[in-house]
C-alpha cells in the first residue's frame, strides 16, 4: 500500500508530464482533473476556475465530477470566490458549518480551493470537493499548492 505522501509525489510527476505535452491548455487540465478524480478516492468533483481579474469573478474551466450551475462566482462570494478574494487556500472541512457557501451538490460534504498564481495575480483556482467530512489533510494542501505552482502556465 503507497502512503498518501508517496501517491502524491507520484501524481505530480505525473502532472508535470501532462503539462509538458505540446497539446491545448483545456486538453491539460482536463487530463489532470481526470488524473486526481481517478487517483484520489475522496476527490469526488475536481475542477479549475479561471479568474477574470477585471471585473473580479471566476468563471468555470474544466472539470470532472457532477454538472455544476455556478459558472460565474464573483470574488468574495462562496469558498472559490473568498479563495481569490483573500489570495489563500481554503480547506473546509465541512461546508455546513459555513455561511457564505455556494452548494454544488448535496453529496459535498467538504471543500478544498487553491489560488493559482501567476506574476503575482490569481490566473485559477483548483476546486475539490468530497462527499466525505473532514478528508483533507495538511498533505492534500501542500500537494495541491505544488500542482497550482506547476499548472500556472496553463492560464494566460
């Protein structure tokens, strides 16, 4: 059995590759949120927003997991739109506790959001939710602050 450290060190090699494929930036991100959903049991719905800094909203990129109705949140709004507002990552680890949450599903249980950066600007975020409570550990978090490091070229 590969501990979770070592399955995360093997993802982001495996991320690396995919992002050095000469394909289209959608074509990418669509094979690393495939790759997590597939690898991780608990990520249930994996997907990228991407940031609109100007009129300061997040409008949604690719993604696997269960159709989702909110394809604009503005900054501030939910735990995607405090992730790009507050320029931090958010994990909660459960979203009933929480009052300015945007529900997807009633399946999610807990949610994850990391800020991609770029020359110092939110470009994405990587959203994951989880039809578990409280699954997200400090190396989830580490792992994927070192995906968002690695996928930032993807954005414009």
């Amino acid at each position: 059995m590969i501990d979770k450290k070592n399955k995360f060190e093997l993802l982001l090699r495996q991320i690396k590759n995919i992002v050095e494929n000469p394909v289209g930036a959608e074509e990418k991100l669509t094979k690393i949120c495939k790759l997590l959903k597939d690898s991780v049991p608990y990520y249930n719905w994996v997907g990228f927003y991407v940031a609109d800094n100007e009129k300061r909203e997040l409008n949604l990129g690719p993604y696997i997991g269960e159709p989702t109705e909110h394809t604009r949140i503005p900054f501030g709004r939910g735990i995607c739109g405090q992730a790009a507002e507050r320029r931090e990552t958010f994990v909660v680890q459960d979203v009933s506790k929480e009052t300015n949450y945007l529900a997807c599903s009633l399946k999610v249980k807990s949610e994850i959001v990391v800020p991609v950066f770029k020359d110092d600007k939110v470009v994405a975020e990587i959203d994951i939710d989880s039809h578990e409570l409280a699954p997200f550990t400090e190396e989830d978090k580490e792992f994927l602050e070192k995906l968002a490091v690695i996928i930032k070229d993807c954005f414009a």
